[in-house]
C-alpha cells in the first residue's frame, strides 16, 4: 500500500516535472518547482529527461503549443531570419550573433556528431 502512494506520488512529481519544463526548458528549475530536492535538481532533471515516457510527454505539449500558436518551423526561421536582417539594418552585431546562433541551435549545427 505505501509502495503504492510512493509511485503515485512519483508519477505525480514527474507529470509536475513536465509542466514545469515546458514553461522554460530550465531542468533544474522545473525539478524544483515540481518538489524534487534543490540540492539534486541537476542530476533529477537530467534522469527525468532521458526517460521515454517524459519525453513523450514533452513532445505533446511542444506539439500542442505549436498547433494552437499555428507556429511551424519554417515560420520561425523565417521570423528569425527577419530578426537577423534587422539588427544588419541597425548595425547592432550583439543582435546578429545571438539571433544566428539560434538559428544554428535550430538548424542542428551545435549537436554533437556520433
């Protein structure tokens, strides 16, 4: 029976977990608002996120977020890419560079090769 409510209450901390992420992709900080220990929240985000079940539920949400802000991939890009050209017009190279490297994040550039 305790095992039981441990698992429920597990079950529970990760659905949290999840909610919490997606928020603002910050594992630790999702960790510690979802009740994990602050002292282990790195080494319990980082667990959490290698599990199937957590992924796939990240996955939905992203998934449901993109639907109902009728964003897509290219639609990003393209408003980055917009962002890029702007910060040329103003001479601000501080906005260039942050906006290209997310656009590299986007494009995969920064993942590592196996």
């Amino acid at each position: 029976m305790q095992s039981r409510n441990r698992n429920r209450e597990q079950r529970a901390k990760q659905t949290r977990f999840v909610r919490e992420y997606a928020v603002d992709c910050n594992g630790a900080a999702a960790a510690v608002r979802a009740g994990y220990s602050p002292r282990s929240a790195k080494v319990t985000a980082s667990r959490l996120l290698t599990k199937a079940n957590v992924q796939r539920a990240l996955r939905q949400i992203q998934q449901a977020d993109a639907e109902r802000l009728s964003l897509s991939r290219e639609a990003v890009i393209g408003q980055l890419q917009d962002a890029i050209d702007f910060a040329r017009v103003k001479q601000d190279p501080m906005a260039m560079i942050v906006g290209l490297r997310e656009l590299g994040r986007m494009m995969g550039y920064y993942e590592a090769n196996d």
